[in-house]
C-alpha cells in the first residue's frame, strides 16, 4: 500500500499528505462529525431530562436543595392540588379548540398564497407576523387590544350599539379562556401554512394543472384532488402546533397571568409560578413531567405521517 | 356557435369571480393576522389625551401624532439594552449552533447510511423535547455552573432548540447537492475533509444563511428560559425585557410598549419574508432520501 502511494506521488501530490488516513477515513469522519452535536445533545437535553425525572420524585425546594427521594410524594401532593386539574384541562381545552381552527385557516391560508396574484408580498409580509413576532411581545399587541377599557374591539360593539359599557375580555373566566384560543390561533396558523406550503411542493404540478385544463370546479378540485393529497402535511403541521400549543406559557403569562382566579392557568405556566416563582422545584418539575404523555404521543404520530408520505 | 359563447362566457365569470374572491380572502387573512400590530402602530404615535378618551374614535388621531413615546422608548428605558442583549445572545447561539450543525448534518446526509437515517430521526424527537419539560432542570444546571443572571447561561443554552432543527434543515441542503461534486474533487487528491470544506461548504451557503435566520429568531423568540434563568434588568432579552421590565407596577406605557412591539416585528417579518422560499424549499429538500 505504501509502495503504491509512493509510486503515485509524483504524480498526484495529496495536499495534506501526514492526515490523509484519518482524513479520508469514512466512519471515523461521520463520527467524529458528529460527536459535538451529540455531546451537546445529550449533555444539555439528555442530562436536564433525566434530572427532571428525578426531581418529580424528590422533595428539593430552593430553601432545602438537598436531593432526597420520596417517592410518589411530591406526585402525589401535585395531583391533590385542584388547580392541577384546572390547568390540566385548560392545556387540553386550548391544545384542542386553537389547533381545529388552525387545520381549516392553515389550509385555507396555505391555498390562497400558492396562488398568484397582485400584493402578494404584502400580504404574506402581514400574515406572517403573528409567527415571526416574538411570542411575548406579539402576545403584548394584544393585551393592548383587549384593554379592559380602552380596547378598539369594544368601541366599535359600542358604535353598533351591542354593548353599553366594556366587555372586559380578560377578566371573565369565559371570555379569557376565548382570548387565549384566538391568540393562538392566530400565532399557529402562519407557521402551519408554511409547513403545509413546503409539503404542497411535493404534489406533483401537472396535477394541479390538470385539473385546471379539465375545468374542474374549484371547489370539486379543491375538496376532492388538493386537500386529499394535502392530508398528511396538513397532519404535520397540526402536530407541530399542538406541541407548541400545549407547552407554551408565554400568551398565558403576559395575557393573564393564569387568571382571574386560575381560569386560564395551564399545566406550563402552573409548573413555572410552582418551581420558579414558588421556588418548590420538585413540584414544578413534577407537574411538567405531565406533558410527557402528550409529547410521546405526538411524536409518534408526526413519524407515522412523515414515513407514509416522506415529508421529513 | 352560440352555446360555445355562452360558455366561454360562463367560464370567463367563474374566473372573474374566482378572482375576486381570492383579494377578498387574501385581504381578510392579511387583516386579521396584522389588525393587533395595525392597531399598535396607531397607538404608538398616539398623544396620552387621544388615547385614554375613551370615546375617541380609535383608529384615528383625534389629536396631531407625537414621536414622544418612541423616544421614550429609546432614551428612557432600558429597551437599547434588551435589543443589544439579544443580539448578542442570538450571535453567539448562531455562531455555536453552525459549528456544531454543519458537519453533523453533512455526516448523516452523506457518510452515515442507515444509521444517518437513525440518527436522523432521533435528532428530529430532540426537537420535539420543549423547554417546558426542561426549564426546572435546566435552572439547577446553570446554576451549578455559576451562569445565573448572566447572558452566558442563554448562549450555552438556546442552542440545545438551535441545533437539532438546524441539522435538519442542512441535512436537506448538503442532499441537494450531487456527490459527484466533492468526489470530483477528492479524485482531484484533496481528502474527504478537503474535499468538503473546498467545493460543497460554498454550495450550502445559502442553507447557512437559512440557518443563521432560523437560529437568530429562535434565540430571540424564546421566553421560558430567559424568565427562569435572568431577572436583572441589564441582562434581559428582549422577548421578557418588554412585557416585564417595560411594565411599572400597573402602569403601561402603552405607547411605548406597542412601540417596541412593531419595531422588533416589522425587520423580523421582512426579513423572513425574504427567505420564506427558501425555508419553504430547505424543509421539502429534508425529504429528499439521500
């Protein structure tokens, strides 16, 4: 082997000549190349993900750090709490409602900036915003819009003559608990679009057009050929909403705080006020443990959709 | 003839029509995803008599605008701060998040095979592990390693929601390019590891630059761990530095605040507008079986 190298030298000088074994070594490259992301990987998300286990059957609290295990206690002691339950059904509530009008918007949005048409820039520069907005400070528009007094939504019912006085969206449990399902709604639906525009790529054009020769009907053509082949990216794109519906806290603590009275407190926002703000660490890391199920489930359903139709 | 005209004609409606019922639905989407931003861009030029009367009509200045709440924003609050603290913070999570994703991503995409595939997925369900499942944990870890109230403890940690997206979307871009490219060159003497860095890195250029954008955002997006992990004033990001350190008490500065809404919003969404093709193209490129 050495001869042969030799004998091609001359003619063909490898650049890094004292590397080259381990340089064009195959399996010792991919591994290599790999190993930062997975030491990070498993240091930063692996790691934090097993404390947390730990921590759910621990009694550790900011006052006593000290790791003792106890069990279910501390489990024990978060199921007894009945703003648990509330939080519990709030996350599924607003998981469910919000991510059923994202499938129909998304879909409808995703259609309507596939075709072509004059603006379209602006529009999709509109649309987009709810998306690209950081959460917090999108969610902060409209705090401001349903201001209990002064909120624009309110003048106008009040131009119409349908309200005498103010709504106070936020301050009724029924009405903060639509507040929060509109605004995620509203922050969903871009992003699903988006996935379901990059899945839409993959249906083959001449379908599209042929039944645009065919003189199909648009919505015989949209109900019966699109949305059909839509199916499963549109599954996708649901999914990754529910993930981000169900561990967002961030439009229920700048929207209400949990409020009034825990109304729209959720399984999130009630683990971070419990472990960070309460300083009970177990009891916050054990009420997070809760969207396990929920994750694990998603997860395997994205991977069911995504083997069936190759989209990720 | 003349049934053939009726159609025509027929058909020609059914366009017009079509037509006007896609700026109708086009307009209505656009409307209801920016009213809250429309109305914040109103209000942030609004004078306090204008806008805390409550039967002024809202969508109009009933008074002449003022800038004085955007420069309230700028010279007395810490807003500078909290936009030079997400910079930075988005710089650093951008430059480590490349490092590591680049020759991961190019590794399962090429080297690895069925493994790649693996790895591929397994990498994929890290994405799927959100910071709400984390931020407890995670709190323990940065305080043991001395990071709290610090920017450090975001830039060590933000990459963790960086990088397994970002391997995914290279993975796509190093796809698309032929192997013939590289191999050309290794035939031409250079190694693998020479190979790469000389002819496929330039090509996924455009997926870094993708990259970068994704990254950058997320770091600015985040919120749970910046609120668990930070709560001085001076090392705030932006994402908690408004609806926290912009809020006095029960006073709102409303103005302002929606000032700092529509100034962060505005150059995020352009800026994604630009690159939404491409993110579009990245995500299906994912799929291409290498």
């Amino acid at each position: 082997m050495s001869e042969q190298a030799v004998a091609d030298a001359p003619e063909q000088p490898p650049p890094v000549r004292a590397r080259r074994h381990l340089l064009d070594n195959e399996r010792f490259l991919a591994f290599g190349a790999m190993t930062p992301a997975v030491v990070y990987i498993l240091a930063l998300v692996g790691f934090p993900f097993v404390l947390a286990v730990v921590l759910a059957f621990s009694d550790v609290t900011v006052g006593d750090p000290s790791l003792d295990l106890v069990g279910f206690d501390t489990l024990r002691q978060v199921v007894a709490d009945p703003v648990f339950w509330q939080s519990l059904r709030n996350t599924l509530v607003f998981t469910l409602v919000s991510n059923g009008l994202v499938v129909v918007l998304a879909t409808a949005l995703a259609l309507i900036l596939t075709k072509n048409f004059r603006g379209k820039w602006l529009v999709r520069f509109l649309v987009l915003l709810p998306w690209t907005t950081p959460v917090s400070l999108a969610t902060i528009t409209w705090l401001w819009t349903l201001d209990s007094i002064f909120s624009p939504i309110d003048w106008v019912l009040r131009q119409v003559g349908l309200i005498e006085s103010n709504v106070i969206w936020l301050g009724h449990p029924k009405l903060a608990l639509a507040s929060v399902i509109v605004v995620h709604t509203w922050r969903i639906v871009p992003l699903a679009a988006v996935i379901i525009m990059a899945g839409m790529i993959s249906i083959p054009g001449e379908i599209r057009d042929a039944s645009d020769i065919d003189g199909a009907r648009f919505w015989r053509r949209t109900l019966e050929i699109e949305i059909p082949l839509m199916a499963p990216i549109i599954g996708v794109a649901v999914l990754f909403g529910v993930i981000l519906t169900v561990t967002d806290m961030t439009v229920v603590y700048v929207l209400t705080r949990g409020g009034p009275t825990n109304a729209t407190q959720v399984l999130s926002s009630w683990a971070y006020f419990k472990g960070i703000e309460g300083g009970d660490l177990a009891q916050g890391a054990g009420t997070a443990l809760f969207l396990l199920p929920v994750l694990i489930a998603v997860a395997a359903l994205i991977l069911r959709f995504a083997r069936r139709r190759d989209v990720l | 003839m003349t049934v053939l005209d009726a159609d025509r004609r027929s058909a020609d409606r059914r366009r017009v029509w079509g037509r006007v019922a896609l700026y109708v639905c086009a307009i209505g989407a656009a409307l209801a995803a920016a009213f809250p931003f429309l109305w914040s861009t109103i209000t942030m030029f609004k004078q306090d008599q204008d806008l805390y009367t409550k039967d002024n009509n809202p969508f109009w200045f009933n008074e002449p605008p003022t800038f004085e709440h955007v420069s309230y924003l700028f010279t007395n609050t810490e807003f500078l701060t909290f936009v030079r603290n997400t910079v930075v913070v988005g710089l650093a999570v951008v430059a480590i998040t490349l490092v590591v994703s680049l020759p991961a991503a190019y590794s399962l995409a090429r080297l690895v095979g069925r493994w790649g595939e693996r790895m591929g997925i397994a990498i994929f369900l890290v994405y799927l592990i959100p910071p709400t499942l984390l931020f407890i944990p995670m709190s323990r870890v940065v305080s043991a390693l001395g990071l709290h109230e610090s920017l450090w403890s975001l830039i060590l940690v933000y990459p963790t929601i960086t990088i397994p997206i970002s391997v995914w979307l290279l993975m796509g871009f190093f796809k698309g390019i032929p192997r013939d490219i590289e191999e050309q060159a290794m035939v031409d003497g250079y190694s693998r590891a020479g190979a790469v860095v000389r002819t496929v890195i330039p090509l996924v250029f455009p997926g870094m630059v993708a990259v970068t954008v994704f990254a950058f955002t997320l770091a600015a997006h985040e919120f749970i761990y910046a609120l668990s992990f930070v709560s001085a004033t001076s090392e705030k990001t932006i994402s908690i530095g408004v609806p926290t350190a912009l809020v006095r008490g029960d006073v709102f500065f409303w103005q302002s605040l929606q000032a700092a809404a529509v100034i962060v919003a505005v150059p995020i969404a352009l800026v994604f507008n630009l690159f939404l093709d491409r993110f579009i193209s990245g995500f299906t490129m994912g799929a291409v079986k290498g």
